[in-house]
C-alpha cells in the first residue's frame, strides 16, 4: 500500500509540472497586434484593439514576427503620464505609446545655440555606438522646453537639418503644463531668460521599457561609456 501511494504522489507531481510547463508555453505563444498601416513603424500591442493613429483594427501577427509589448507599469514609470504630445510628424501621442523600447531623453529647444547643439550631439553620438543589431530597440526622445515656438513643423526641420529624421528619433512637443511636469520627473531645471533663450540643466536620461529612469548623465560632451553600458544592460534584461 505504501508503494502504491508513493507512486500516486509521483504522478500528482508529475501532472502539477507538466501542466505548469504547458501553461508556460501558451503564455509565451501569445499572438501580438499591429496597425495594418504601421502608424506607430513596428509598435506591437498585446491585445486587439484600434490603431490610436488611425483607428483601423489592429491585425495579428506570429510569435516569430514580433515581440509583444505587455509591460506591466509600476508606480516609478513615467508612462503614468496622462498629457498629451505632439510628435514632429503631427500626430498626437502619450507618453505610454512609447512604451517597449528602451528610452534615451534631453530636453532642449531648437532655437538654443549654446548648450542644445552639444546635447544633440551627444546624441548622436550615443546612437551611434548601439551596436546595428539592437539599435530598433532603442528610441531617442527629444522634448522641447519651448514649446510655444517648437511646433511639430519646427521640430521636424530640425529633425531633418541635424540628421535625425529617422524612425529611432522621436521629437515631442506638449503644452508649458505637460513641459513643466516632465521636466520635474526627469530632474531638469530650465528657465526662459529672454523671448527666445532659456537657460537650463543639461541633462540625458535613459528609460527602461517599462518607463522607469535608470541612469542619467549630466553636462556636456563627458564621457558616455556609463550611460552606453546601461542602455545595452535594459536592451538585453527586457
């Protein structure tokens, strides 16, 4: 009798894992949505749904074509953020629309000639060391502190002038509300000093996929190995 109820036990277990194992694999074949137009480039969602661009239903894809955004969002992430954005392409966004990537921000205003030039710079020039393979999964945000000149327009012919009109450069523009809330979030200090000059703290930070500031690198030109290092550590853990 003893025998028979060990090897009953041994079964239970065996059936507890394997359908633990099976619940696994149909949680990791979830099927990912995208917008027919792609709207939003390769942006993947969850669940179905409309696309927020252009409100058409978003179609399914395989497991094998895209990954699937399902990010939980804690208290710590900035896509908590309920404003609204204007992209230098005219559309309409939150910042929760940006969630998946791993997020690299400044803030600073086109019509600078100081400061701005450097940051935008350092940039590119962080863009430039993410190694070709990883670089779709990292996207470079740059928000406007004046955004009663830096219209979507302004913003694109900046984008355009400085080489960073591509699908991995986003450009943002919201109202001196939603500017002053973000800037508080990301520790930056601006004020305006004259009708088309600002002074303010020079300061990139990165983001995690889920929203949550990781690593920030002050001042202009320094040395970028620490805030390289961390974009590739949130890029290959997420």
């Amino acid at each position: 009798m003893k025998t028979i109820k060990y090897i009953l036990v041994i079964i239970s277990i065996t059936l507890v894992l394997g359908a633990c194992d099976k619940k696994s694999t149909k949680e990791t074949t979830k099927v990912a949505y995208q917008c027919p137009m792609k709207c939003e480039g390769e942006k993947v969602y969850a669940e179905k749904g409309t696309c927020p661009v252009c409100k058409m239903d978003l179609r399914p894809l395989t497991k094998e074509a895209k990954k699937v955004l399902n990010f939980e969002i804690s208290e710590e992430s900035i896509f908590n953020l309920t404003s609204k954005w204007n992209t230098e392409e005219g559309k309409s966004i939150t910042l929760k629309e940006l969630k998946g990537k791993t997020m690299v921000m400044v803030m600073v205003y086109t019509s600078c000639k100081a400061a701005c030039p450097r940051l935008v710079a350092d940039m590119r020039n962080i863009e430039g060391k993410i190694p070709e393979k990883l670089k779709k999964d990292v996207q470079y945000v740059l928000v406007s502190i004046d955004p009663n000149n830096d219209t979507p327009k302004v913003l694109k012919a900046f984008a355009i002038e400085n080489f960073m009109d591509g699908e991995e450069w986003t450009f943002l523009q919201g109202s001196e509300d939603s500017v002053r809330e973000f800037a508080n979030v990301l520790a930056v200090k601006y004020k305006q000093i004259s009708p088309i000059d600002f002074s303010h703290s020079n300061i990139i930070s990165v983001f995690n996929p889920q929203g949550e500031l990781v690593h920030q690198q002050e001042g202009l030109g320094v040395d970028n190995k620490e805030t390289i290092a961390k974009i590739l550590e949130t890029v290959t853990n997420k």
